[in-house]
C-alpha cells in the first residue's frame, strides 16, 4: 500500500499548487515524525517494562505531568501548523490581483460547462455529450468569475490542487498561475443530479505565444 500511494504524490501544474504542496509535504513529514516517536516509544516501553518473573505487574492509575504534557504538546504542535502555516497559506492563495493578464468566466449548468472570455468574444460552451476545453496562458495570472446557472457545483482541476464551489447567484472569484505546459483533466466534484459523472472538461495550458494566437484565431466564435 505503500508503494501504491506513492503514485498519488501531487505534481502541481500552478503557482498556487506549489504552495499546496509544501503545505501537504510539511504536514505529511510532521505526521510522519510524530508517528515514529509515538511508534519507538510504545516499542521502548514494551521492552523496557516487560514481564520479567511471576510477580505482578505494578499498577499506575495515572501520571499527572504525563498526561498534561500529553494533551498540551499535540495541541501547540496543531495550532503553530495552523497559524504559521495553513491560515497565512490560505489567505496568500485567496489574494486577487488588481489587473490579471487573463480574466475567464466561468458558468456551471446541469451537466456541463461555459468558457468565455471577456473582450475577446469567445465562448466555449459543453455539452453533457461534449467536453468544452478551458485554454489558459503559462505564465500568466488568470482571474476566474465561477459561477452556477441552477444547483451548487464544484469546479475541480486535480492537477491544480484547487477546488471551489460554484454557487447560484454568487460569483466565486480566484487567480491561478498555471506554470506547467500540457493538458489536464477538470470535473464537477459535487453531486448535482443525474448526469453528474458527464460534468468534465479538459484545460489546455499554452505557451504565452501560442495563446494569444489561440486568442487571435478563436476571437468572436461560439466553440461547441
């Protein structure tokens, strides 16, 4: 197991993933130090105090000191995580930027996606059938506008590491720095009805030259 988990390490393909997963990778090794501690010391204990004759063992209803430093160091070890680490993360990844190079609006429906991109008339609209593809520049801050036509949706790009909600009459606004060429696998990962599995796209990240020929070349269609 694992050696099959290892295959579920994060690759992140944006800024904000990187940030995400120096804050995975830290918890992940803390986690795994308190388990080693936790693991020899039981090991210790079971070797130290061990059965040695026929006399009984000696009872301990229980240690004070023991007990409160017990309780009081996980819970300074989680609050300095989560002030140092989580809560300035958190806040670093929710900041928007004034002027983004690239702004996407994105609209949720039952059971697909809509694209567009204001001042450049393209809008690329899916269909439960037919995945729309979300272009984006490498290199680039790109403002998202998600928003949802009828019930909650989430818009989830794994690669990302990034999920937010799509919400009715709310507009759930977010930057991204995609900094890794390639194309990558979106979904709805929040149950919205019947065909909600179908509720995918792709994105397709471009260099900055390819995009603004992308950009150039698509200007005032309607993609299906």
């Amino acid at each position: 197991m694992a050696l099959a988990a290892c295959a579920g390490l994060p690759r992140p393909a944006t800024v904000q993933g990187h940030w995400m997963a120096g804050n995975w990778y830290t918890f992940w090794f803390t986690g795994a130090a308190i388990y080693a501690f936790t693991a020899a010391l039981i090991v210790y204990s079971v070797a130290r105090w061990r059965k040695r004759s026929d006399r009984p063992a000696v009872q301990l209803a229980d240690n004070f000191l023991i007990e409160i430093v017990g309780v009081l160091i996980p819970l300074a070890l989680v609050l300095g995580l989560f002030f140092m680490l989580t809560w300035p993360l958190e806040n670093k990844v929710d900041r928007l930027v004034a002027t983004p190079d690239v702004t996407v609006n994105v609209t949720a429906f039952r059971w697909s996606w809509q694209f567009a991109y204001p001042g450049h008339d393209i809008r690329i609209l899916g269909t439960p059938t037919t995945e729309p593809q979300l272009v984006l520049p490498a290199g680039e801050t790109v403002q998202i506008n998600l928003s949802s036509i009828d019930v909650d949706h989430a818009f989830w790009i794994p690669a990302f590491l990034y999920k937010k909600d799509a919400i009715p009459g709310y507009v759930n606004r977010f930057d991204i720095n995609p900094d890794r060429i390639g194309q990558y696998w979106g979904e709805c990962a929040e149950f919205c009805g019947l065909q909600h599995a179908r509720m995918h796209f792709t994105v397709r990240v471009l260099a900055r030259d390819q995009f603004a020929r992308w950009l150039a070349s698509h200007g005032k269609l309607a993609l299906r």
